[in-house]
C-alpha cells in the first residue's frame, strides 16, 4: 500500500461506487437530475467549447510544421520505446478510434436522413446528394482533425512537463507554467481525482454501449435473446480481455493486442472498400472532405444559432465533451508511449495519422451505408427509430460481403477496439493513483484490476437493473458531467501548452 495515493484513490473510488449504487436503485432520478445539470451547462458553455476546440486545432497545426516540431519528447538522446507501426497501433486503438465502429454506420444514416431534425437549420433535403455529401463532411468535422486535436494538446502538455521538465506524474503538473510548483501541488489530489472520476464514469458508458451493440448484434443475426445471463457473459468476456491486457502492461498486453486490433481495421477496410460502392465512396468522400473545408469556419464557431441545437448541442458539442473526459488521463498513456519522439513525429502520429484513418473509416462505412439506403438494399432508418443508433450496425453485418467470415471478425474487432481503449484508459487511471515513481512504471495489479472490475460492473448492472438506454443514459450524463468539470483543467492545460511553447524559452 506504499505506493498508493489515498487521497486520490479512495475519494475516486467512493464517489464512483456511491454514484454506481444511486444509479442501480434510482436510475430514473439519477440520469434525470444529470440530464439537467448537463443541458443547463452546453446551454451555458456551448460557445466556449467551439472556442476551445478550435484553438486546440490551430496548435496542432502550427506546433507540426513550426521549428518547434523538431523538440524531442524526453530530451535530445531520448530514444523511442516502440516501432513507429506499434506507436501508431497503440495510439489508434488506445484513443477513441471504438468511436469510429459505433457510429460508423448510424451516425452518417442520422445525418442523412435528418432523423433527429440534424438538416433542419441548414435547408438540406433528407436523403438527397447533397444530404450524403453534407452527413460525411459533418463526421469529417466531427470525428477527425479537431476532435484529434484535443487528445493531441493534453497528450503533449503531460508529456513535456513529465519527460523534460521532470515534473511528477500528475495533471496538475501541466498547471506549473501557469500557476507554479507551490500552488499546482495544492491542486494536484482536487485535479487527479476528477480526472480519474470523469474518466472511470466515461470508460463505464463507453463499455456499456459495447455490451449492448454486441447483444443486439447476436440477437438480429443469430437469433440469440438479450437476457441477464448472456449480458453478464459479453460483459464478462469484456472484462476479461481488457483487464488482461492492462495487467500484462503495455509491452506484452496493450502493443500486442492493438497490432491485431489494426491489422483487422485494416483487412475490413479493404474488404468492404473492394467489394463495396467503390467509385461511390471515392467520388462522396472527396467532396466530402472539400465540403467541410467550404464550411470550416461556420462549423467551427456555430453554437447552434445557425445548424440548430439538435446537430450543434447534441451532437457537435457533446463530442467535444466527450473527448475531453477522456483527455487528461488517456494523455497520460499517449505521452508514455511517445518517449524519444519528437513533436513532429507527436502529431503525425496523435493527430493526423488517426484523423485520415477516421476519415477514410467513415468514408468506407458511412458511404456504404448511405449507397445501400439510396439503392434500397436496408432501409436503417426503422432500425435506428425503433431500436436505436447502435442496432443499425448490427443491420449492417448482415449485408456485408463474405458474411461468414465478416460477421466474426467484426464481433472480433468490436471485443478488441473495446477491450484496447478500456486497457490503455485503465493503466493511465491506476498510475495517477500510485506515487510518482515516473511514467514507465505502471501501477501494481490490484490497482488496475480494481478500477477494471468496478468499470465493468458499473456498465452491466446500470443496463441490469435498470431499463436498459435509461441505464446507459444515467452512465452516459455521469460521464458528460465529469467532463463539464474536467473541462475546466482542460481550459487550463491549452493554457499552459501555449506558454510552455510559445511564450517559455525550450528551444
């Protein structure tokens, strides 16, 4: 118990636990007093996270192609712990590329099919082709460079101030510039233990959404019922690969396991882009792209006055929310496997490398989806209306190529690209709560194994025992909340990358 930071690990853990027990007794009262608290402060703080977002952006672009790129992470001899296809490997799946398989296929229907009013601020006609080539350049805005960028800024402020700064290994490190040794160390536990609430409560949503796509999933293909017994083994299985993997560490368990996490996004990719709507997908994703760049600066700084609270508030900015819950901590797992690289390198490999994969997923998957609507091959719009966002995935396996073959491996990717991004989040989390003993040592296995079982439980029985998307929700606003109040560090910590870079003397 040496190593342990109690004033950070037990508040964490109490909070978490008292908030999971609320949920499972009062799931109605909990997401509702949440959802509340949750519009209250997008209605508030909608401008600001447009604000903020788009500085982070900016920061990415300038710090690749400024002679501060060339600024080693660790010092000039620091050399680099992994091959550049595993860093890029463990970067992708350790971020919220899970993101990219979840609403690969719905959101882009969503969109086109102005399902939720998304086009009704912007006078585009549902499922014509403007509407296709407006849903691909949104998810372009919205899943690509700008959300990228918040992970990239957080990843390299904590990498900087932890490996050539020497500083301790805490977010509140990244306040130093600003605030100083004296006071950021006054903050230090407050700021470790939102950090780690936010996250566990995001991690548990995210996990929660991945058991349910995967019994829908069973359930529309194979004909297997959704019941108790067969949530508790998808949940089960989950659990047991990720926390697995974390407990190996990142050299034996997390590289390992997102090389062949990639190397499946990969052969998916080339499958359904052979056997697909090829020149239908090269001719919407190029347009696409050109589209989001005609509307970059509206989309950029629109807090809803123009595209409407339903795509702005609900979609827009609660992804930004939910990058930044994840921000802070998942930063502290991509500066540990960017040691020895330099800034240059960083965001190749943190901002735009995952960014072009997102856009080419979507590219693929959405303009898949969006072909098979316009030819009548799936009608998703039912399936989402009726069922929900995650069951259209499910829809799609089942007019994929090679079904035989697909249908397992996408089961197998969705396991993975769950069971990777929970790993890496779970190692990141269990460090801010052991002493600073630097980033490469992880934390000891009860720790990790600890918050895995807890994010586990938290996600099966919020869907158990309560109805099952008014579970998720309760989980889904705990973590929107816990990003509200992480937002307020992550404010901070684009600060402290602007002084640290462009104002301090590091060259």
């Amino acid at each position: 118990m040496k190593k342990i930071k109690k004033r950070v690990f037990i508040p964490a853990l109490a909070v978490v636990g008292g908030a999971a027990i609320l949920g499972c007794i009062r799931g109605d009262l909990l997401s509702g007093n949440l959802e509340n608290l949750f519009n209250i402060s997008l209605d508030k703080l909608g401008w600001l996270y447009q604000i903020i977002t788009a500085i982070t952006f900016v920061l990415c672009i300038i710090l690749s192609f400024s002679k501060k790129g060339r600024i080693r992470i660790g010092g000039e001899n620091a050399q680099a712990h992994y091959s550049f296809k595993s860093w890029f490997a463990m970067s992708l799946t350790g971020g919220i590329a899970v993101g990219t398989i979840t609403y690969g296929v719905s959101l882009p229907m969503i969109y086109f099919k102005n399902i939720f009013g998304e086009l009704d601020g912007f006078g585009v006609a549902a499922g014509s082709e403007e509407a296709a080539v407006f849903a691909l350049g949104r998810i372009i805005h919205e899943w690509s460079f700008f959300p990228y960028s918040i992970a990239a800024v957080s990843a390299l402020c904590i990498a900087y101030m932890c490996y050539n700064m020497k500083k301790p290994l805490s977010i509140s490190s990244c306040l130093i510039p600003l605030l100083g040794d004296k006071k950021a160390g006054k903050l230090a536990t407050v700021v470790d233990v939102l950090a780690v609430i936010a996250l566990v409560l995001g991690l548990s949503g995210s996990l929660g959404g991945g058991i349910v796509l995967i019994a829908s999933g069973l359930k529309l293909i194979y004909g297997i019922e959704t019941t108790q017994t067969i949530l508790i083994i998808i949940t089960m299985l989950f659990a047991f690969v990720f926390i697995f993997s974390s407990i190996r560490g990142i050299k034996k368990g997390v590289r390992v396991f997102a090389n062949i996490n990639t190397y499946i996004f990969y052969l998916l990719l080339f499958i359904l882009f052979i056997c697909g709507p090829t020149l239908f997908i090269l001719n919407h994703t190029t347009t696409a792209f050109g589209y989001w760049l005609q509307n970059l600066p509206l989309w950029t700084f629109d807090t809803g006055i123009l595209g409407g609270e339903t795509l702005v508030k609900w979609w827009t900015i609660m992804t930004w929310n939910f990058w930044i819950v994840y921000a802070p901590v998942t930063g502290i797992f991509l500066a540990n496997i960017s040691y020895g690289r330099t800034i240059r390198e960083f965001m190749i490999v943190n901002f735009f490398m995952p960014s072009l994969f997102a856009i080419i997923w979507f590219g693929v998957w959405g303009g898949t989806a969006i072909n098979w609507q316009m030819e009548g091959v799936v009608d998703f719009v039912p399936i989402i209306q009726q069922v929900g966002p995650l069951s259209a995935l499910s829809a799609f396996f089942n007019n994929l190529p090679f079904t035989k073959v697909m249908i397992p491996l996408m089961f197998g990717l969705l396991i993975l690209s769950f069971a990777t991004s929970a790993d890496s989040n779970i190692i990141a989390v269990s460090s801010l709560c052991i002493k600073d003993e630097g980033l490469e040592n992880e934390a000891p296995i009860w720790v990790k194994l600890t918050w895995g079982l807890l994010c586990s439980i938290i996600a099966c029985t919020m869907i158990l025992f309560t109805k099952e998307q008014e579970g998720l929700l309760a989980i889904k606003y705990m973590g929107s909340v816990g990003g509200i109040i992480v937002f307020g560090v992550f404010i901070l910590m684009v600060i402290s990358t602007i002084k640290i870079f462009f104002i301090d003397k590091n060259d």
